[in-house]
C-alpha cells in the first residue's frame, strides 16, 4: 500500500453514462474478492428494492454488485466501502457525486494506476 490518495473522474462521456457496474467491472482483479458495505443516498433504478436489500443486510460481494447495478441503474449519490479478504478496514471507497463523478479513495497503488489507464481525465481530489 501506498499512501491514501483519492482520483475523481467524470461519470458520462460522450452520452453515456459509467455506471457502477462498469466501473467495477473495469477495475477486475483487484477487487474481485472484495466484499462492499453500501451506504445510498439516492438511486434511480428497476433494482432499488433488491439493492436496497442487499445493501441492509450484509457485504456484497464485487460479483453480485455488478449484477445488481448493470442495467438501466443509476447512482446518483452514495458511497461503498470495499474491503479484502477479512480486512476490518475499507481498502478502497468508491462514492458517486451527484451522478457527474466517481471519486475513488484507496492506498492500493495498483488499483491507483489502473483508474489513471481507465480513466485518462481522472485528477486528484485534496480531500474526501
């Protein structure tokens, strides 16, 4: 790990929207065993009663995100904490701002990396 930073990159472009699914799906491997607590603000979707069911139970698991969130399926606002293997702190957060952002807080260098690849107009924030 390296030190905390926080990337934030634009959620549409050119028309389309990067939902969460996408952007789960386009990180792979790093997060593929990871488990999400999810904290929503507010979500426009065909799911919201199932995710919001998953969500008050227990950590979803990357996989099962993505199938909750593919589809017509927007978050607008909230938050996920994703934790490794049996972590008792988050390794990444990923929040959704006002449906324009994703902002994504981690000290996993790699995960850093491959948003900067994936995301070319990611920028640093200062602050959470």
């Amino acid at each position: 790990m390296t030190e905390i930073r926080i990337l934030s990159f634009a959620a549409w472009r050119g028309g389309h929207y990067v939902g969460l699914a996408e952007v789960l799906a386009s990180l792979g491997a790093l997060i593929e065993g990871h488990r999400w607590q999810l904290i929503i603000d507010w979500l426009v979707s065909p799911e919201t009663g199932a995710i919001t069911e998953a969500a008050a139970n227990s950590l979803v698991t990357t996989n099962h995100l993505i199938d909750l969130f593919s589809g017509d399926c927007q978050l607008i606002d909230g938050e996920l904490m994703g934790y490794a293997d049996s972590q008792p702190v988050p390794e990444v957060r990923i929040r959704a701002f006002d449906s324009g952002h994703w902002d994504v807080r981690t000290g996993n260098s790699e995960l850093l990396k491959k948003i900067i690849v994936l995301y070319p107009d990611a920028h640093e924030l200062p602050e959470w």
